[in-house]
C-alpha cells in the first residue's frame, strides 16, 4: 500500500509540475459540504491511504502533510507509516494551521492549485488574501487528482 501512496503522489506532482503548481491542496469535502463525503469525493484518501472522516492533505514537490485533528492522532499515524506524508496533529503546539504552512511554502510569484468545486468561498478567499503578499496565484479549476484516479467511483445520483 505504501508503495501505491507513494506512486499516486509522484503522479500528482508531475501534474503539478506541467501546471505551474508549487503546492496542491486536497480536503475532505464534497460540492455540498457534507459531513460524510460520497465515495468519488475520497480524494484524500486516495492519496494518503487514510480513512478518517475528515482531515486536508498539502501536498508539494519536497513535501506532503496531512492535518488531522485529535479524533484520528493514532489512526493517522498507523495509517501514514512509510508513506512519507507527514502527519500534522492539529491543535499541537508548534503545528502551524494548513494556510500558514501553505503561506510559507508557496514561493515569490508561486501557484496554489485546488479543485475550487470542494474548497469553499471562504476557505478560497482566506487562502488567496494569504498568498497576496507573496503575489502568488491560485489555480482552482482542475481536479488533478481525477487525473490519476483511473478507477474513481462515479458521483452518487443521491
């Protein structure tokens, strides 16, 4: 399974790479908000092998991180072994929030990417105050990870 994490996100980075993308986020969440996402929104899941109902994943051409909250610390950690996605334990001292880490990341005249469909205004718009300052652009209309997930269940007609 490690090896196939560890596959799924080198094909992401190359996608990211060919787009113009330094960073790639990837929550848990649908087009609706849902507390639970249907099976074609496990994005993150996909990518990280972890099963937990909620947590965001950021991923970059050095790094990967996944934030979860203190539910999911042990689930987690088992989950991610060997994987090379780092888990940060919200609410932590010294963990840094997702948009601060992406602020920091994200270089001069860097890109954000994210599919904006499961990203919500506010979350949009509090990343894109974030990256102004280091003139940064956000690309929000592609699902990259559509891209690599071949055998993606179909959207629930529910």
């Amino acid at each position: 399974m490690t090896d196939m994490i560890q596959e799924r996100l080198s094909q992401l980075r190359r996608l990211m790479e060919k787009r113009g993308m330094d960073a790639y986020l990837v929550p848990t969440a649908d087009f609706h908000e849902s507390e639970y996402v249907g099976d074609y929104f496990k994005c993150r899941s996909f990518l990280t092998g972890f099963t937990g109902s909620a947590g965001t994943l950021a991923v970059t051409q050095e790094d990967a991180a996944l934030w979860v909250d203190g539910r999911y610390f042990v689930q987690a950690g088992k989950q991610l072994k060997g994987t090379g996605i780092r888990m940060m334990k919200m609410g932590e001292e010294g963990v840094p929030e997702i948009e601060d880490f992406l602020a920091e990341t994200i270089p001069k005249h860097g890109c954000l990417g994210f599919d904006g469909r499961v990203v919500n205004h506010s979350m949009g718009k509090k990343l894109e105050k974030l990256l102004v300052k280091k003139e940064a652009s956000i690309q929000y209309e592609e699902d990259l990870v559509d891209a690599i997930w071949t055998d993606r269940p179909p959207i629930s007609s529910r």
